[in-house]
C-alpha cells in the first residue's frame, strides 16, 4: 500500500499546473484530505510558460473587464504580502508614439481608473514628456516620442510559485506526486469515485470524494465531449535575447505596430524577455512551440521600439510557447475574451475548471474549494491562504549553506548565472525534482538562459544528482537522451532556420 492508496481521500486533484497546486493547498490548510497527481511536473505545461508577472491586467480595461481588473489588483497585492520572496514590484514604463492605437488620453484614462481600482495599495502612475521617457529608456526610437507613462506592477518567477503552492501542500499533509499518470476514472454507477494512477512501472487506485480535473488544454481519456467544445486554446510565444543588444532598462509596455496588440519588453538578469503572441491553436500542449512567424512578429515589433538593436533570428536566444486554456471560443480573436475563469461540474461529478490567470490563481482556487467543501457536505470554512505566507523564504541561504558545507557544490554550473551544484542538490532533496528536465528547466531556468537550453551542462548535472536519486549507468543516459529530447521539443523553433 502506498500514500495514494488506502483511505477515500476528500479531494483528488489531477494536474500540478498553479491552479491545482492551488487548490491542493488551499484545500489542505482548510483540513480536507488531499492528494494532487501531476502527470510531469509542477507547472511543466503553460504555468511555466507565461510572461512571469503578477499583473492587474490594465489592458483587460480596454474591454471593459473591470471585475477582472478589480480581482487581479487585489490578488496582486496579496500575493506581494505573502510571498515577497517569489513576487517582487516592478516599475513599467509605456512610451507614447504619435498616432498609436493607445493616445495619451486614452492612456492617461485608464491609468487614472487603474490607480482608482487599486485604493492607494501600489504606487500612482505619473507622466513623462518625451525628455523623461528617454531619460527612462535612452534607447526607445526618439522620432515620433511624444511621451509616456510609468505605472506599477509585480514580476515573479512563474515555475517556482507553482512549486512553492505544491510545497505548501505537501506542509499541510496533502499527498503531492509528480510524475504519476492517471490513466483513467474509476466510476460506480456512472459516478466517478476515483482514479487509476501509474508510477514507476505500477499501477494503483486512489479512491476520492471529489476529482477537480485541473489538466487545463491537455486532452485526456477522461475529457468529457462538452469540455473539449468549450475549451479552445490560445498560442502565447514569447523569446528572449541578451540584455545588452536591446537596452531596455526598466520593463516596457508597447503597443505593436505590426497588429495593435499589448506586448512586454522584461528584463531578465542578463536577458530580456518579449512577449507574447496570441492566436488560436489546435496544436496539442505536448507539442508546441514556436515559429517562425512568431519569432519574426516579436523581432519585428520590438525592433521598431528599438531601432538600434537590429534584432535578427540569430539574436534570438530561447524561444518558448504556451497554450492559455480560455473558456470559450467562438470566432472572437481570442484577445478579446475574457481571462476569467469557468467551474463547472459534470454528469459524473467531475469539478472542470478552464481559464483563469496566473495573478488569479489564489481566489479562483478559493471559489474552488468553497464548492468542494459544499459537494463533501462540510461546514464552509473559509480560505486562509490570503494571510498565510507561502514556503521559500529561506532558500537562497540554504542553497548557500550547501556551499559552504561542500566546495564542490559551490561552483557555478554555468559561467555567468548564478546556479550551482548546490542548487540541483536542493532541488532534488528539497524540491521533488526526480529527472534532469525538473533541475535545469524548472528547479532552475538554465535551459532558458543558455542558447544550448543546457545541453553541455547536462552531463555535469547527471553524474552529480545520480548518487542521490539513484540512477544506475542506463538511467543516466536514458535521463540525458530524455532531456535533449524535451528541450528540443520545447525551445527549438518550427521551420528553423
């Protein structure tokens, strides 16, 4: 018998994306018997794959979608609270170009009602002339500069919040897998009761009150035909280049010349991030990636911001998509529909949830487990998790206390970052990494910030976390063969060139 089987647990969440991670750990620290089953790895899909900030989502106000706004400033602000370590301020700026979609009045409106919406919980936006903007941002193309705006909002590291609400989980006595398949539901009497799950070459049967089908896009045997018609997916690419060829500063808001659409400008230690695209899909989430008329659109768009860069193919040192789950279709351009989310139970009892934000993750997982505890038939408790800090804090000083205690450990990885062997060794015994993909894509972001997504390390990586996960000569190779696999899979571009 293993920590999945035994007992009826009150919650089975399929799926370790930030919503299900969530939800295990709201759902644990209000008490109920949890277990969470990730199918890869915690944010492995499109948790991992977003524009890393934590945002009220001022662009939403161009839709009018205030209780959007309203919801993402407030969780915003909250999660600043209660992970400082994860969440961090950050200052935009949004240069204003003559005859741009956006004018100054209609930037100037929507800040104001932003700042509104926010009741003095972040700092005001305030106006710059062009001289300010550029004293801001030297490198912006000055023609046609008639000034801009800097306003407020937070960045965070999208892969390591979703773990730091696994962790918080498992704290709380929830059972939390990676790495584990459901491969289908156990039903009686066309009532789903549970699910079978294999892992490490075996199966068992976790039996459960409730299942919150959390797998967002990814197609399973277990969708139902109503989901997958109100489910459509939305392609978001974003690439990075070295910091010093753009010479941005600060984070940048910019309308597109090429379409019009919202994008950012990141700053990322040594690189800057720009993002994103938004076009309907109907690749599968396992298989995307993107393309060369992904990467030419954002090369071109920021390469009108930035004149000087001159921005080629060649420049471009990662290229990554997502598919965002949105909750409805139709032939809207899917950035025109709301980024709110949709729960919904069907006929078996399964809870589906679809949509939804990154900055959102926390309320739409309370509403989540305000409706479990109902279909359990519990007194409602309320959530706690606005008030209560997520784990990490201190591991920054105990991936140093490594080094100290090893010297072998203490040696960057790669020249340059900040990551050593300390930093896999803690992933392994801290952090539930079980394969080379979870230390150098998500544990840490190597694969993102090295052009060879970390093939050259790989092998230093294997011979150090093979003693403590065991891995035998085979497996080690077998983990390498798989690691080229998925960072070819994920960052190499369709119809290279």
């Amino acid at each position: 018998m293993t920590e999945l089987s035994g007992e009826p647990f009150d919650l089975l969440v399929i799926g370790g994306g930030i919503t299900g991670c969530g939800v295990a750990r709201d759902a644990a620290m209000r008490g109920l018997r949890v277990a969470l089953v990730e199918r890869d790895d915690f944010a492995s899909g499109t948790s991992g794959r977003s524009s890393r900030l934590i945002h009220g989502g001022i662009r939403y106000l161009e839709n009018a979608q205030l209780h959007l706004v309203h919801e993402a400033i407030r969780e915003r602000q909250t999660l600043l609270r209660i992970a400082p370590h994860l969440v961090k301020p950050l200052a935009f700026t949004w240069p204003l170009y003559r005859g741009a979609r956006v004018g100054k009045l209609k930037l100037a409106a929507g800040l104001f009602v932003y700042d509104l919406m926010a009741a003095g919980r972040s700092r005001r936006h305030f106006a710059l002339d062009a001289a300010g903007t550029l004293q801001r941002e030297p490198s912006l193309r000055p023609e046609g500069l008639e000034g801009g705006a800097v306003y407020y909002d937070a960045a965070t590291d999208d892969t390591r919040l979703t773990l730091a609400n696994a962790l918080a989980a498992r704290e709380h006595g929830a059972v939390v897998v990676n790495h584990a398949t459901v491969t289908s539901i156990l039903r009686h009497q066309d009532r789903a009761t549970g699910a079978i799950v294999a892992r490490n070459g075996a199966t068992e049967d976790v039996r459960a009150r409730v299942i919150l089908n959390a797998t967002g896009v990814w197609e399973n045997n277990f969708t139902t035909e109503e989901r997958a018609r109100r489910l459509r997916g939305s392609k978001g690419v974003h690439i990075s280049v070295a910091r010093e060829r753009i010479g941005n500063r600060e984070a940048l808001t910019l309308i597109s010349p090429l379409d019009g659409r919202v994008m950012f400008c990141l700053p990322a230690g040594s690189q800057t991030i720009i993002g994103t695209t938004d076009t309907w899909t109907s690749e599968s989430p396992d298989a995307v990636r993107a393309d060369r008329s992904d990467v030419d659109y954002l090369l071109g768009s920021i390469n009108h911001y930035f004149p000087r860069a001159g921005l080629t193919r060649a420049d471009v040192a990662s290229a990554w998509a997502g598919i965002r789950p949105l909750a409805s279709g139709g032939a809207k351009s899917p950035g025109r529909i709301s980024r709110e989310h949709s729960i919904v139970v069907d006929d078996s009892g399964i809870v589906e949830v679809t949509g939804g934000k990154l900055t959102t993750y926390r309320s739409m997982a309370a509403e989540i487990v305000d409706l479990v505890q109902s279909r359990l038939g519990r007194e409602r408790r309320p959530s706690t998790t606005d008030s209560v800090a997520l784990p990490g804090a201190g591991r920054e000083a105990a991936i140093a206390q490594l080094g100290r205690e090893n010297a072998e450990l203490a040696k960057p990885l790669v020249p340059g970052l900040g990551y050593t062997g300390a930093h896999l060794t803690y992933g392994v015994t801290n952090e539930m990494a079980l394969t080379l993909s979870d230390l150098l894509i998500r544990r840490t972001h190597i694969a993102f910030e090295t052009r060879d997504h970390g093939r050259a390390i790989a092998p230093v990586a294997a011979d150090l976390v093979a003693p403590l996960l065991r891995w035998t000569p085979d497996e080690k190779s077998a983990q390498l063969r798989a690691y080229a696999a998925e960072v070819e899979r994920m960052f190499s571009i369709a119809g290279d060139y």
